[in-house]
C-alpha cells in the first residue's frame, strides 16, 4: 500500500507537467495558467454553493429525525472535489468537476459502503428460539460486606 500512494504522489504530477506542457504548446502559457486559476476559481466557487444547499439539506433532514447519511456521503466527496480543484493541473481539475456530480457522488458513496460492509462483515449471534440475542460470559456474585464492616 505504501508503494501505490508514492507512485500516486509522484505519478500525478509528472502526468500534470506533461498535460500542461501539451495545453501551454498548444494555447500559450499565459493562457494555460490563466484557465488554470480560473477552473480553480470557478471550482471552488460551484463546491461552496454546493455545500450550503447540502448544508441545508442536512439541517432539514434532522430535523424530521432522520440520519442525514446522504449529505454525510455529498459533503465528504465535495470536499475532495474542492481539494481537486484546488491543486493546480487539468487532470485533477477533471477529477474534481467529476465529484461536483451529485449521483456520481452517491454512486461512489454507496460503491464505498458496500465495499466497507463486505469486507467488514457482522459477527454470527447466537439466538435463543424466539430471537432472543445470547450473551455468553462468566460472573462472580460478591456478597456485600456491609454488616461485617460495622461490628468493627
């Protein structure tokens, strides 16, 4: 695991620089930088608006007491998609108008939650015939010594 997330973190910008390369020989540099800042800008401007209708969701949804699991699973992805769009270079950009899609943020939250309940399974319960849950342990009972400790 350690080697992937060092060949991410030196894989992705070695494949930024060269996308910036092809853009800037193809529009100029000034021009690439200035797209660049303006995705970012742009970005960051569609999470934050994004994030107080989900914010506003949220608040709605506890308030007629219900877990707001959904706009747990949209704020966690927009979050990323701002960090994405945040970091300079079209490749994350791309990465982080892809998570500005709400049900692409659904899809990925409930992909991720299964993956997390397959690998992560319930252990067996034991079950008396009407379903009752049997906890099995040892006790010790302990008599109280409250009388033996007055007389002294």
């Amino acid at each position: 695991m350690p080697i992937i997330i060092l060949l991410i973190l030196i894989g992705i910008p070695l494949l930024e620089i060269a996308v910036f390369i092809e853009v800037g020989s193809e529009i100029g540099g000034s021009p690439t930088l200035l797209l660049t800042i303006g995705t970012a800008i742009m970005g960051l401007s569609i999470v934050r608006l994004q994030g107080m209708r989900v914010m506003a969701q949220m608040k709605e949804t506890i308030t007629k007491d219900t877990p707001p699991v959904e706009g747990l699973v949209h704020g966690f992805f927009l979050f990323f998609a701002g960090l994405f769009l945040l970091i300079p270079g079209f490749i994350t950009d791309s990465i982080g108008v892809f998570l500005l899609i709400p049900p692409i943020r659904l899809f990925l939250g409930r992909a991720g939650l299964a993956t997390v309940i397959l690998n992560n399974p319930k252990p067996p319960q034991n079950k008396d015939p009407e379903g009752n849950v049997i906890i099995e342990g040892q006790y010790e009972k302990v008599e109280d010594d409250v009388k033996s400790d007055k007389k002294h």
